[in-house]
C-alpha cells in the first residue's frame, strides 16, 4: 500500500509537469510579451530622424516614436536594444528581441526569415554626392565611381548586377545606375553619409540611402546634396522572426494596431513631427 500511494503523488507530478511544458512551448511570441509586460523592440542609434541618440543619449526619431505606441497599445512597456543591421534582416534572432519596428523594406528575401506587418509609412530611396562635387550631375555619371551604403539594406540590393531587389508588392524598378567602379559597405547609412562628408571623391563618390536621411543630413549641416529622382519607394513595416512561435500572430496584431494609428492619425502627427510633412501614404 505504501509503495502505491507514494507512486500516485509522483505520476500526478509528473503529469503537472508535462502539461505546463507543452503549455509554456506553445506559447507564442505576443503572449510571451504580455506575460512579460514588456516588448523587446531592435532599433539603430544612428539612423536620424527615424532612430537617433539625443542629447540626453536617450534613443528617439520617428521609429522610436511608433514603437513607444505600439507598446501602449498592447498594454506594455518598451525597451530598446541595438544590434547591427544585417543581424536583424537575417531573421533567427532566438527571442533575443521581439520585433523591429526600424524602418524595414519589405522584400521577397526577408520574407523567407521574417513576417511583415502592414506599412507604417513609405520612403524613396536616394543618391546624394558631396555638396562640392560637379562631375555627378545625373544618375549616369556613377558609372565608374564608388558608392557607399548600408549592409544588407535593399540600397546594396539594389546595386546588385544580378537586379534581384523585389520591393513590397512587386512594384517595378528601374535600374538607372550601373557598372560602378565599387560599392562600400557600412553598419548604418548614416556612416556611409559621414564618409562622404569627408570630402568629395575622398573615400567615396556618393551614397545612395533614404532620401529622408539625406535632408535630416543637409538640416544638420552635412555637405551633401541628393542626386536625380528617387530610384523606388519602399513600404516599410515592422517585422518579427519566423523562428519564433506565434510570430505571425504578433504582426496580425502589430498590423491592427498600424491600421488604428493611420485612421486616428497617429501616425500621421509622428511624421509631421519628425518630418514635417506626412510619409504615411504612399507615393505615387
């Protein structure tokens, strides 16, 4: 009788223990972020106006903006970590952040790792040059010079000879630049833009960013001057890793939570804000 009843103790234990386990591996990414009561959100430090360190060194711009509100919205706080670029558009990010609202194209290729919300907003991809160069007048002129942007942005895909980029819904682009003498990668655009403020032909002919990057620049200061039209526009959204659990779930609800803020023009006074004029539709 003693050896029964002590087997019976032991058996419910480990029953217990089994339903929490499955209980605690099927729970998705949201739930884990509201158990939580906190959203792990990657951003840049060095990506003004979007994502930018102040004065008080405190993260702030457009995306940081967004984000605090997506927070509130689903009843959380918000905290703020920033790891290179080219980590994050890689997707696996094993749940070391939750989802990056910093200003993501989305493409075909980062489909394949990551789950796009709705857009938040749009951008148009530009090329600047040194404020006191005089040889690149048009988009042609790049033939042969040295352009520097950011790693694994869709600007690098861009200038890929293989014309590979698929932006959003498959919009069509015109690849008006071609046969560069080199293309120059950096962490961020921004570091790119500080290379190129360094002098005309210095360490690189011209950079090719978001258009929103090279008037925040020239708001600053930098000697810099965009060139030609835009090449394409991106619909940018927040993304979340396809690794994860429930990870389409977050951004069904991230996307629901973006479709508010554009309704009751949340969205739209963060631009007017940050910009000074409304990049929540898009351009036509």
């Amino acid at each position: 009788m003693k050896e029964k009843r002590f087997f019976i103790p032991l058996l419910m234990s480990a029953v217990l223990f089994l339903t929490w386990a499955v209980t605690a591996a099927s729970a998705g990414v949201l739930e884990d972020i509201k158990s939580k009561g906190q959203l792990v959100v990657s951003s840049d430090a060095n990506y003004a106006p979007q994502s930018f360190l102040n004065d008080k060194g405190q993260l702030d711009g457009f995306d940081i903006d967004v984000s605090k509100e997506v927070a509130k919205r689903l009843g959380v706080k918000v905290k703020f970590v920033t790891p290179d670029w080219d980590l994050i558009v890689a997707g696996k990010w094993a749940a070391r952040w939750d989802l990056s609202i910093g200003s993501m194209t989305i493409t075909g290729a980062r489909a394949k790792v990551v789950d796009f919300s709705t857009p938040y907003y749009y951008t148009p991809a530009q090329f600047g040059v040194h404020k006191k160069n005089t040889t690149i007048k048009t988009l042609a002129d790049f033939s042969g010079k040295t352009v520097g942007l950011g790693v694994g942005t869709t600007y690098e895909t861009y200038l890929d000879p293989d014309q590979t980029l698929s932006i959003g819904g498959g919009e069509k682009i015109a690849y008006q630049v071609k046969n560069l003498k080199k293309i120059r990668t950096y962490q961020t655009d921004m570091e790119a833009v500080q290379d190129l403020a360094l002098g005309d032909g210095l360490r690189i002919d011209g950079v090719l960013t978001s258009g929103f990057v090279i008037q925040e620049a020239i708001k600053k200061g930098v000697p810099i001057k965009p060139i030609g039209d835009p090449v394409f526009y991106e619909p940018l959204a927040a993304a979340s890793d396809k690794d994860r659990d429930g990870s389409a779930a977050l951004v069904k609800k991230v996307s629901e939570i973006f479709q508010a803020m554009h309704k009751d023009g949340t969205l739209t006074k963060f631009s007017m804000k940050w910009y000074g004029f409304d990049v929540t539709k898009k351009a036509k």
